[in-house]
C-alpha cells in the first residue's frame, strides 16, 4: 500500500484486538475515513464485513480495493488486465509535464510510463472494481518510485534512489469474500454517518491543520484523471484550495466530530486520535462518554519521516529545527458495558 501519513500500518495489531475484544463473534464494522484502507483491510482479512467510506477519490479507489472487491471475482481478470497495462509503451503527457517537469516527484521516464498507462485505463471500458484495481495498481507503482519524503507537499533536491527504477506494476492483495458483502463509498463522514450499519464504527478522522487532499494531492489527480489546474512549487490541485474539511480546523473538529458520533446508530466505537491533534485526551473522554463506557489505550510511536529528517529549502538547505521525535496514539474505545482489552502494541 502507499506511503501515508495517517496510515494505521503500526497500530494494526492493537486496533484488531480491541476489535476482537468488543466483537469476539464477528460482525459489521463501518470505518468512515478510511484513507489508505488498511483498517478495513485487515479488518477483512480477520472475517468482519466492513464498509469503508473516504471523501477522497483516490482513499475511494483503495477502499474499492481492499474492502469491496473479493480475490475469487476479480483474480484472474485483475492478471490479465495488468498483462495488457505492462505491454503499454510510455507515451509522456500531462502528468509527466506536471508532476516530473515543473515539479520533480518522478523521474520523467517514468512519468511517460504513467502517462501512458492511465490513458489506457481510461479508454478501457472497465467495470468499476476492475478498474479501481488496475488504478491502485498504477498508484502503489508509482508510489515505489516516488522522489519524496512520504508527503506530496515538495520533492528532493536531487533523484531519490528508489526514483530511478523502472515503474513496475503489481497486482494489489485482494482478499476472499467473508460470506457478507464489504462496502466502499465516497462521501463525507458527517452525510453518511447516519447510513452506516454496523456492530461497532472505527474513526480516524484528520486531527490538525494538515490535509490529506493538499498531502497527497498527485494521487487525487491520477485517480480522477481530470487534469487540473494547479499552483505553487508542489503543482497542487486548485480546489485544495476551496475542498476544506471542519476536521482541519481548531474551531470546527471539535463540532463536526460531535455530529458525526450523535447521528451514528451502531452500538460501539472506536476512535483513533493523536496526541498533536486539535482535541485532547479530555475533550474525547467527554464527548464519547456521553456514548457509553470509555477505555482508553495509549501506544507511544515515532514520529513521520518528514518530522525526524527537518525542514529544508529548495535549495536543500536546512531552515528548521528537528522538533519531538515521537507522539501518543490513543484508541477510545467506546461500549455499553466494560470490555476486557489485553493490548499489546
């Protein structure tokens, strides 16, 4: 899966046992920002039926990915349709005048490679499982041979080495159905929440001013394919401009986080939040409280490569300080009566 900031990678291993915990025979899981799809990934792998919902269009495609599509349907022609993608001669356009030219996020060899590839999906009638999966097939490529620290935000200053390697497509890991269908939808969290059915929801909601939109704006055009304009040295999509989440802002989480736990239906919740986050341990205690019983797990963890290396110019010159190393995550888990949690992280 892709290089992501607020990836739940690490934490995998506790979230799914307070999963087990609150639900030991299985069940309904809603997750409704689910990014990168780990969650619901994993979450699927251990038999749950989830349903993951993302407002971006390329935490969409993943979702369609790692949570909707079943191994035994799609398999055999996800392998052809890759085949025929790796056949595709390089062909350079806009992405690699955009994303390899003006900007330096990949090598110009294998921007034309990508370039290439997604016309090529986009003149495919594909229907659209088959083609969510050829799409993060190209993503997690070009991810691999990326030339940044994990962020879409600026590149380096000279070829990262994993930059001048060939564009290698892979065929992304489905997994078997569970006998219930698994969903992915994109929409925003606080218009779905109220549709969602499950035995317990998992949030992950963006907790500071950092979007996800403006982080990894490069995948948001590949998916969506429309070309946009952009602006400053990244070549972000204008509308990060204008596509603001209240989850980004001081004043607005607190109240759009409130709204989406008031119109959820599901008997349990877990919250994943983090200690450089706008609401504090206490504000969540309270706000959840009022859903029923609260525990919560504390996992210390190092800081996003970015944060450990520093701030640098374009000149490569280094303009910052190294700030802390590491941070808090915390789980919030919510029930209706006290449930043992034997986590280790």
């Amino acid at each position: 899966m892709i290089k992501y900031i607020g990836s739940k990678r690490a934490l995998l291993t506790p979230l799914t046992a307070a999963v087990r915990a609150v639900l030991p025979d299985g069940g309904q899981i809603g997750d409704l920002f689910s990014g990168t799809a780990r969650v619901g990934h994993a979450l699927k792998r251990q038999g749950f039926s989830v349903w993951s919902n993302d407002h971006n269009a390329y935490a969409h495609a993943l979702a369609t990915v790692y949570v909707q599509a079943d191994r035994e349907r799609w398999i055999e022609s996800a392998a052809r349709l890759l085949h025929e993608l790796r056949a595709v001669p390089p062909a350079p356009g806009w992405f690699t005048r955009t994303f390899c030219e003006e900007a330096r996020f990949f090598h110009p060899d294998n921007g034309a490679r990508i370039d290439a590839v997604r016309e090529r999906i986009e003149a495919l009638d594909l229907e659209p499982e088959l083609r969510a999966i050829a799409l993060v097939s190209l993503m997690e490529a070009a991810d691999r041979v990326d030339s940044t620290a994990g962020l879409q935000m600026a590149y380096m200053k000279r070829w990262a080495p994993r930059a001048l390697k060939p564009l290698e497509l892979r065929l992304p890991e489905l997994l078997p159905s569970v006998g219930a269908p698994c969903r992915a939808t994109q929409a925003d969290a606080l218009e779905i929440a109220a549709e969602i059915e499950a035995d317990l929801v998992y949030l992950d909601p963006p907790y500071n001013q950092h979007s996800y939109l403006a982080n990894y704006h490069v995948w948001e055009s590949l998916v969506l394919w429309d070309r946009p304009e952009t602006y400053g040295v990244a070549n972000k999509r204008v509308d990060v401009r204008t596509r603001k989440s209240a989850f980004n802002s001081r004043p607005g989480i607190g109240p759009a986080l409130r709204s989406v736990i008031e119109r959820l239906r599901a008997p349990n919740l877990i919250v994943s939040f983090n200690d450089e986050g706008y609401l504090s341990r206490d504000d969540l205690v309270s706000m959840l409280s009022e859903r029923g019983h609260v525990q919560v797990v504390e996992i210390p963890r190092p800081r996003y490569v970015g944060a450990r290396i520093g701030i640098h110019n374009r000149q490569g010159e280094k303009v910052g300080a190294v700030g802390r190393l590491n941070n808090v995550e915390h789980l919030f888990v919510v029930t209706q009566r006290a449930v043992k949690l034997s986590i280790a992280a």
